[in-house]
C-alpha cells in the first residue's frame, strides 16, 4: 500500500466534507482497508491510474489488489458508460466533491452492477497540491 496514502484519503475526505472518515483513534491504514465500504482512489494521471482499493472494493470488483493498483480507472465502467463517466469525474474535479452518486460499473469479468449512495472527493496535500479522486461506496446491487 502507498504510504501515507490512507491518511491523504481520511484528511481530503474531512477537509471537503468537514466531517471524520476515519473514527477518532482509529488507524487509519487498518481501518479504511478493512472497512464494510467499497473504498478506490486514482491519481492525477491523464489516463488516471487506481492507487488504492480495500478489500471489499477488490472483492465487488473482482480484482486482486496486485490487478487493482495501476489499473486504469476509467476500465471500472463499462465501455457503454465511461463518457458519462468522465464528464462526471470531471464535474468533481470542478466542484471538489459530490454526494449520492449512483452509476453503472464493471467486474474483471465483465459483470455489470450498480454503485449506489456513492461519495466521490478530490484527494488533496494540505497545501492544495492534487493528488487524485477517490469513491467511497456504500451500497451496490446488480444490475
């Protein structure tokens, strides 16, 4: 896992939404990766890359964490869905986060599901710097 990366992921998450990620005392590597949430960061790439994905979004998407990390992003939509997609995650990037979100995604194998009550953030350094995006998943269901 990235160093300091679960920190960057709990401190934007708190910066832009004014609220905790992680529970007071907590750590925040342990408890992000073993969360009952879906939890996927990617990085400023022009293709963005995944940086991070804990257990249960490895086991939603399908992907061991060794496929997940420097996956293309925009491969976690299906073909159909990745414009709508992309207008989306750009629409984050102008406004810094959004809340509810709910989109088509895929599976490794090609199984299509429903992301539901999806938070989406733009992943800063306290100095602004951008780092990436990140979504946390609350529910799914098939599609």
């Amino acid at each position: 896992m990235t160093a300091g990366l679960p920190d960057l992921l709990a401190d934007s998450y708190a910066r832009l939404l004014g609220e905790p990620l992680v529970p007071a005392g907590a750590d925040a590597a342990t408890w992000l990766y073993e969360a009952d949430f879906g939890l996927l960061a990617h990085d400023t790439s022009a293709d963005p890359l995944f940086v991070y994905a804990n257990r249960t979004a490895q086991n939603l998407f399908g992907y061991a964490w060794d496929e997940f990390v420097g996956l293309p992003s925009r491969l976690s939509a299906g073909e159909q869905d990745r414009e709508s997609r992309r207008v989306f995650m750009e629409s984050v990037l102008r406004k810094g986060y959004a809340l509810d979100y709910r989109g088509q995604r895929v599976t490794r194998t090609g199984e299509r599901f429903w992301i539901e009550g999806v938070i989406l953030w733009n992943l800063t350094h306290p100095d602004g710097t951008p780092a990436g995006q990140a979504a946390l998943i609350r529910r799914w269901s098939n599609a």
